[in-house]
C-alpha cells in the first residue's frame, strides 16, 4: 500500500476547494446576468431604482400574473357564447364494437 504524504492530500484538497470557489464563483456570475436580462425583458421593472433580487422577482411575477390575466380576458380567447339555450334531441350513436366495425386490414372470421 502506497503511502500519501499529508501534503499531497493538501494540495489535493485545496485544488478541489479552489476549483468549487471558481465554480460557485461562475454560477453567481450567471444567476447575475440572469437578473440583469430580466430587468431588460420586464417593462414595470424601474430603470432608474436599485432593487433587490426579491424585488426583480416580484415584478416579474406580477408582470406574468398580468399578462396571464390580459390573456384570460382576450375576446379572441374566450369561447362564444351558445346560441342554442335548449338541448337537442339527438340520440347518441350505439356503441362501437367489433362485429359491427369494418376495418379494412382486419379480417374477422366469426365460426
């Protein structure tokens, strides 16, 4: 058994400890532009107001609630109101089954 000398397995350590500062490190960078689009995207968001990430979040959050209600409220979106006030006296159809259906690649042989 190969023996690891304690300052290998600090030089080790401390790579991996370096490595995850620069990947957390990228990872804020990321979430940091994520913010900065989202202030560009979102019209009621304040161009001249500092805010903090839960304020950017709450703006988008009400924006989409907005939009989502604006489309709720699109007459082009809402179905038609019925012309017909009484139902139809209309039998629905029998049920489908296999002796009564024609399938043109299926050959049923009833013996």
């Amino acid at each position: 058994m190969k023996a690891v000398s304690m300052k290998a397995m600090g030089e080790r350590s401390a790579m991996r400890g370096t490595a995850g500062r620069k990947r957390k490190g990228m990872e804020l960078d990321e979430m940091t532009e994520c913010f900065l689009h989202l202030r560009e995207i979102v019209p009621t968001i304040p161009k001249d107001k500092k805010l903090s990430k839960v304020e950017i979040l709450q703006h988008v959050i009400d924006y989409i609630v907005d939009l989502q209600l604006a489309l709720e409220g699109h007459p082009l979106l809402t179905p038609p109101p019925r012309f017909l006030t009484h139902s139809t006296s209309r039998m629905p159809l029998g049920e489908c089954t296999i002796e009564n259906t024609v399938f043109p690649e299926v050959i049923i042989d009833n013996m």
